[in-house]
C-alpha cells in the first residue's frame, strides 16, 4: 500500500468539530428528496477508491486538458448523485471555509449511507487531501465491469490487499440501490456468447427481467440489485443463495468454489456481514496513491491557485 497522508479518527474535531454531523444531515436531507440517491453516493467511495486511492478525483469534472474519470466505461450514465456531494461541500464551506477535503466527505457520506439505511455504523479515519488530476485511462484499466467473474474480482481485489473475505463483504454495497439494463441485458440473452440466458438465473426471477428489460428496450431503465433495496441487510446474500442475483459480477459469488462458502456465512448471519463489511470499507479507505494534494473549494474542480501553477504563473 502506498503511504500519503496519516489518517486518524476524529481529524477535524479542533478544526470542523460539526463536520461528521453535517455530512449525516446532508444526507438525511438527500435520503428524503430521494431514497436511492444513498446508494449512488456510497458507491463513489468504491470507484474513487480503487482509482489512485481515495482521493476525490471521481468529483472531477472534464476539462480542456483533463479527461476525468465521469466518462470511464464504468461511470458513464451509471454514477450519479454528485450534487448531493455538492450539498455537503456547500454546508461545510459555510460552517469550516478550505477545511474538510472532498474524498473526506465520499468515505463519510458513504458510511452514513449505511448507516441511514438500517446497516452498521462506524468511526471513519479522515485527513486525506483531494486530487489535482483524474485519468479516464486510469479508471478504465481498473474498474470491473458488470460482467466479471469471481475469479477477476478476487484479483483485482488482492492488488488493493484486499481479501477474499473482504471482496464479497464489499459486494454486499449491492444491498441497496439499483443497476440498469445495460449492465444484465447479456446475462438475460447472451450468456457467454451462447444465445441463451444465464443458467443461474432462478426462472421466477428471469422472466421478471426479461418483462423489466425486454429486447430492445430502453436499456437505462433500472431495477432493485436486491429484494430490499432501500435497506442495508443481508437480503443481498440470500438472494444469490436463491440464483436472484441481478448483475453476473453478484451472482458469480455463488456459482463460484472460491466464494460461496462466505456468501452462505453472509446469508446466515447478518451479524457477521455487517462485521465484514465494515472491515471492509476501512481498508478500502484507507488506499492512498501518494501523490500531491489538495483541500478543493468546489468537489467538481481544482482550485485555481493549481491551475496557475500548472500553467507557469505564480
């Protein structure tokens, strides 16, 4: 793991002592005009994360010089809810000025998007800065895709080290929220090239799909990744377990030997997942990629004073 900077608990209790409790209002507030906006925020952490470390550079947006990483094969018309991160950044620009970074409020708004929805709550380490950069190439190279199989997950997964454990904790995100009919249009029609619908699909649940995301159809219409979307449980595990898992990278922790045993574990006791899980999101957080930071003003752009910089003025 690559070092940067030394994140601890309660970074900004001198600084911005109300910060944690504004990210939580914010997103109480967020939860409230939209239920599933949580979700999308919670997933920021992970494809911020795994992309140079937790450092903001997913809020980018595009510049003339700049491809970021909103347009990646994995982002594009997938993440969303920015402008809650937006929300925070106002409130706490109002409370603490050029205080509290950006990739803080992802790992904190993640976690309360946990939390607000019925799963554990823990205490986060904070004190990372925010990126001056963002690479679509980088995002591109690293994100999987809704097809992945086990075996690439775990992979991928070890580069962060991050355990197996760790990797299907983690897809336990999936316990809320939705996916589009992008993403499972192969599994439903095409499975590995066959023709054919994929064989782990439970019928009950394909035909559903199938009347959710017909051939041809509007492939951005979405459907629930669990039978509880709006609520952290392990209803995500069970799922598999009964072959309802909506995208192949969920469904594959059950067909495949190397993860099964950890998603019946998971299906058994929410207990322990919620455990896992929480261990998980630390770890995951506490990727850096060690390169030079910043506390952004706006989530979306680097402060100007950088662009000057980075343009030879003083």
């Amino acid at each position: 793991m690559v070092t940067g900077e030394i994140l601890r608990p309660r970074f900004y209790s001198e600084t911005c002592p109300e910060a944690e409790s504004i990210v939580r209002d914010e997103m109480k507030k967020a939860m409230i005009r939209e239920a599933r906006s949580v979700a999308s925020v919670m997933r920021l952490q992970f494809h911020d994360c795994f992309v140079n470390g937790c450092d903001g550079s997913v809020l980018l947006d595009d510049t003339p010089n700049m491809l970021g990483e909103k347009l990646s094969l994995s982002n594009i018309n997938s993440l969303r809810s920015f402008e809650v991160v937006d929300d925070i950044k106002e409130a706490l620009e109002k409370a603490c000025p050029s205080t509290v970074s950006c990739a803080d409020i992802v790992i904190m708004a993640s976690r309360d998007a946990v939390a607000l929805t019925g799963g554990p709550d823990w205490e986060v380490k904070l004190g990372r800065k925010d990126s001056l950069t963002a690479s679509q190439k980088d995002s591109d190279d690293i994100m999987p895709s809704p097809r992945a199989n086990a075996t690439f997950l775990i992979d991928l997964f070890e580069r962060f080290d991050l355990s197996v454990r760790d990797m299907v904790a983690l897809s336990g995100s999936h316990s809320i929220g939705k996916g589009r009919c992008f993403s499972i249009m192969f599994r439903l029609y095409n499975q590995s090239g066959s023709g054919k619908p994929d064989p782990a699909l439970e019928p009950v649940y394909r035909k559903k799909l199938n009347q959710l995301c017909p051939l041809g159809g509007d492939e951005n219409v979405t459907g629930d990744l669990d039978a509880t979307p709006r609520v952290f449980d392990n209803q995500y595990f069970k799922d598999l377990v009964s072959g309802r898992g909506f995208l192949n990278s969920d469904q594959t922790l059950y067909t495949s030997r190397e993860t099964r045993g950890y998603v019946k574990r998971f299906s058994e006791d929410e207990g322990e997942f919620f455990r896992a899980f929480e261990e998980g999101m630390v770890k995951l957080g506490d990727l850096q990629s060690g390169r030079p930071g910043e506390v952004r003003l706006n989530c979306r752009v680097v402060n100007t004073r950088h662009n000057d910089v980075l343009l030879g003025d003083s």
